[in-house]
C-alpha cells in the first residue's frame, strides 16, 4: 500500500489525510522526524506558512524534510504548502525579532503570499488540471510569480484584464507539485489522484 505522509503541525492537513484515505492510501501523519522513515510521498497542507515554517524547525523536522525533497521523494505543497516548496518568497512574514520566513525550497520559482488581494481574499475557479475541469477553492492563496526553466506549468487562472497574464496556480518540477488552491476542501480527487500516481512513479 502507498504509504504518504501528511506534515501535520498545523493547518488543514485532516483533510488531507482523509482525501488520501479515500483513495486507498495508507496516510500518516507526521510530527517527528521518525514519521518521515518509510514514506513515498509526503503533503505539505494550506495554513499559515510562517508557522509551519516556524514549527518544522522546532521540531527538527524542516532538514530532513529538505533532504527528502532533494533525495526525489514526491512531495506535494498546497497553499501554505506551495510556499514551504518555493525556493523564494516574494514577501516573506518578518518575525518580532527580524527573521523573514524561510521555505524548504526545491520548486525554481518565486511565490508571492496572498497574490489574489484582499477583497477576495477566498474564491472559486473553474480549472484545467492534468486533462480534468474541477471547482479550486483558493484562500488567501500564493500565485508563482515567476518560474524556472524546469517548472511545468499545470493549471493558470485568467488575470484581471488584457493586460495581465494568466496566473500561475499549479506547478510541477520533477518530484515535487504544488498548488495555489485547496483541493482538499472540494471533494475533488484529480489532484490527489495526480498525486499517488507521482509515488507510483506513472505520473
Ligand atoms: N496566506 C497563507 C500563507 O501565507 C496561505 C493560506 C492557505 O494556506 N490557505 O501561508
């Protein structure tokens, strides 16, 4: 059985794990660095990305993570999540004592935290993923700003008028998938789908 992970210190990783459940995946939560031993996959929930960031650190778990990503373990970051696999943010969160947000880095792009403004800071979009039109519920979302030459673009949404591009909202770069959007929330399967596929090595 597929064995994925879900970081689970903060944010919506329940429903994750409940998304992975559904699919017939054995789906752990991890919150020590043993957690990770034995996994396939891991996913890197929607939150608050500072937090997670601050945390992972505390609990000794943001180096093996980055060692697992570089290692080629699939890893898929939605939201707070596609931040933490951003190798540069934008607009970091500056701690009280001066430190900007670190991410675990592995995807070439830049995200820019909370791209899609404050008036609609929470809406839905029909899109275009791997071949499947689903409902994403974005909140609070990044947007990849700019990306790398080895990033494949997935899904983009339109931008706001002729004279802005379409945006990007989902993204692979080998092992690693991220998205802008919750599809967690939805009920949707195509994105966890895409996923286990990726741990099966056919995606
Ligand atoms: N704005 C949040 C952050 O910067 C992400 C929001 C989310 O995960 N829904 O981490």
């Amino acid at each position: 059985m597929t064995r994925i992970g879900v970081l689970a210190l903060q944010g919506d990783f329940r429903e994750h794990l409940q998304a992975l459940i559904r699919l017939g995946a054995a789906a752990l939560p991890v919150r020590t660095p043993q957690d990770l031993e034995h996994l396939d996959g891991l996913v890197i929930p929607g939150g608050e990305s500072s937090v997670i960031d601050r945390l992972s650190r505390n609990y000794g778990l943001a180096e093996p993570i980055r060692t697992l990503i570089s290692s080629g373990l699939p890893v898929y970051g939605s939201c707070a999540g596609m931040i933490m696999l951003a190798d540069q943010i934008e607009n970091p969160a500056i701690s009280a004592t001066g430190q900007a947000q670190r991410s675990f880095g592995g995807i070439d792009m830049t995200v820019r935290r909370n791209a899609f403004g404050r008036q609609v800071d929470s809406f839905e979009s029909v899109l275009e993923f791997a071949g499947h039109s689903f409902e994403a519920v974005f909140i609070r979302a990044p947007e990849a700003v700019q990306v790398g030459p080895a990033v494949q673009v997935l899904s983009t949404v339109p931008g706001q008028n002729r004279a802005v591009h379409d945006r990007i909202v989902a993204v692979r770069q080998e092992n690693l998938l991220a998205t802008s959007f919750h599809p967690e929330v939805t009920g949707s399967n195509a994105i966890h789908e895409f996923f286990i596929h990726m741990t099966q090595g056919d995606a």
